[in-house]
C-alpha cells in the first residue's frame, strides 16, 4: 500500500479467495474510510480471482462511495476482467490495464 498523486493504491497479490478476503478486508476497510480522495486496488500479481475477490471489491467500492471518494481498479487480466463484466462490475469501477492509465482516469461530475 501506498500513496501517489491523490491516490493510494493498494496492491493485491496471488489468490483471491475467500481466505485472502477475510486476511484483506480489515485492511481495506480502513484505507476505504480514509482521506484520500481516489482508492485503487492493483490487481495486477492476482493469480486467482473468486466470488470472494467480488465481493471483496464491491465492499471496498460501497465504504469509498458512502464518502463521496472513487476507486478505481487496475487488471489487464482477461479471466478476471471476464468476471467483473459477468457481475457487472465494470459498470460501477474504473478498470484500467495499468497504474498510469488509472491515475489518469476523470471521474464524471
């Protein structure tokens, strides 16, 4: 974890599953309740993506809208990126295939 331009980003790694969700959301939970204005979750080293890892997102998503924030998340990964359509996810969060191009992503007012 850590913080860039008016982000901080939060890198996540290998399997997410329902035990990495119950290791990784106290955590997310208090970065989705922090000040920074944009949170982004690097799912770039994910090696395995579950219903968990949804629900994961779509609770970090909820916390970070409940205080005006966005998040955004960075996965360039096609099975995962399959699975954010299926669940419509990607109509809620900014998916960019890398950090820059997430940075770089404007809310729309």
């Amino acid at each position: 974890m850590y913080g860039i331009d008016h982000a901080i980003v939060v890198e996540l790694h290998g399997e997410i599953d329902l035990v990495a969700y119950q290791r990784t959301f106290p955590l997310l939970d208090a970065v989705a309740a922090g000040p920074e204005a944009v949170v982004i979750i690097d799912l770039s080293e994910v090696d395995f993506f579950d219903c968990s890892g949804v629900s994961l997102l779509m609770r970090v998503h909820r916390r970070v809208a409940e205080r005006g924030g966005a998040m955004r998340i960075v996965c360039a990964d096609a099975l995962t990126l399959r699975i954010l359509r299926l669940t419509h996810l990607t109509e809620v969060l900014s998916a960019a295939p890398t950090l820059g191009a997430a940075l770089l992503v404007r809310e729309e007012e």
